[in-house]
C-alpha cells in the first residue's frame, strides 16, 4: 500500500527474513498450497466457504514452523484452523504437516495478521485467537512493534464471539506482563486466571520450548474470553 506523503508507514511487528525454502517445503507450497492456502484480500473471507463447512474457528497469528498448529488441529478434528504467517519457509513447512497428516481443517494466508484481522475477518467469527512466542523485541527502543498493544487487543476482542478466547505465550517476562496489562485493560476481555495460566495442554511443547525449559527458562500462558 502506497504511503501518501507526510504520513509515516505503519510500524511492522515482524521483519521479512529471507529464509532458505527448503525442497520439501517448495513442493508443498506448490503441489499442497493451491488448495489449502487462501490469497489476502481486502474484503470480507467468507469461512464457510474456505473450509467447505461450519465448525468453530480458530485463528493462529504467526504459526513458525508449524508444528504446533498442525499438532492442535489433528487433535481436534471437529474445530477449523486458520494460520497467519508472512515468513515463507514456515508457511511451506505447515503445508508439508497438513499433506502429511492428511488434515482437512486447516488454511493458511500468508499476509501480516493485522491486515487480515482488519479487513478479512467478521466481527464475532472467531472462537479463538493462538498468539504463541510473538517476536519480543527485547530492546527497550523495539518495545513499539511489539504486536500486543491496545489497539490490536481492542480489534481481537471485536473478532471474538462472546465466550471466544485468546491464548497467548511468551518467554519472555516482561513481555508477559504488558501483554497482561493490555489485555486486562481491555473491556470485552476478562482473565480465565488471577494473572497468568498454566499451559493448557491444547498447546503443544515446542521443540524451542523443550529446550528453554531444560535451560531454567520460564514460559507464561495468559487465556482471556471475551465477555
């Protein structure tokens, strides 16, 4: 999108890295991709028609790899799964999961979440929202593109059905606290726990996780509902 002049671009919350597409995953972008990805558009997805029936829907905003997400939608069949990724090689690694777990409930865009969010999605369509290990930008100067501020909070919040939730993880302390402090600020959103949850175990551990855990380092799980 053009920026007309004297307006600033809008602040990224990720970097577009390069990244190597390996063989596998440049087969599934291009033998599994025609069918299980749907392009960025700037009106409204029709879900129904994405996913071919009616069913809860989930969406995952920066899915990596993968792994996670193609884990949680196997174990549940009866939900719908829409990931949100821009880095390519991982949006090739989830299609290479989904042909060879043979998994029917998941889509893929990749477009940054916000956009999609916006311009994709109805309100109250969603029944849950995953944001797991956002970039921390651990740098105090960085902490303006971190992806959980108000205004992103306020706009899952509207995409939630009442009763929906958001599932959120970081590995990082203080990120963990802002996210609290912008979630509990949030009106149509009230914390399931006093401060932060326990990991339900509909998200699966990490590889990445695994190791940080046999390192000492802490992880925290926030699940709010939107009221």
């Amino acid at each position: 999108m053009a920026v007309e002049a004297g307006m600033h671009p809008p602040i990224r919350s990720y970097v577009l890295r390069a990244g190597r597409v390996g063989s596998g995953q440049a087969r599934a972008l291009a033998e599994i991709g025609p069918q299980f990805m749907l392009p960025y558009q700037s009106g409204l997805l029709d879900l129904d028609t994405a996913f071919g029936r009616s069913a809860p829907r989930i969406l995952e905003i920066g899915f990596g790899m993968g792994e996670g997400l193609a884990e949680i939608a196997a174990s549940h069949p009866e939900n719908d799964y829409l990931g949100v990724e821009v880095h390519t090689p991982g949006v090739g690694a989830l299609l290479k999961q989904i042909g060879e777990r043979g998994l029917a409930n998941v889509r893929v865009i990749q477009h940054d979440a916000v956009e999609v969010l916006t311009y994709m999605l109805m309100p109250v369509s969603l029944a849950g929202i995953h944001i797991f290990f956002p970039d921390p930008w651990h740098k105090k100067r960085h902490h303006k593109r971190r992806l959980i501020q108000p205004p992103l909070a306020q706009l899952i919040a509207s995409r939630l059905q009442p009763g929906g939730y958001i599932h959120l993880a970081t590995d990082w302390q203080d990120y963990a606290a802002q996210m609290l402090a912008v979630l509990s600020a949030e009106t149509l959103l009230r914390n399931t726990m006093v401060d932060y949850a326990p990991r339900p175990d509909t998200r699966p551990l990490t590889k990445f996780e695994q190791r940080g855990i046999r390192l000492g380092h802490g992880v925290w799980d926030l699940v709010f509902r939107r009221v």
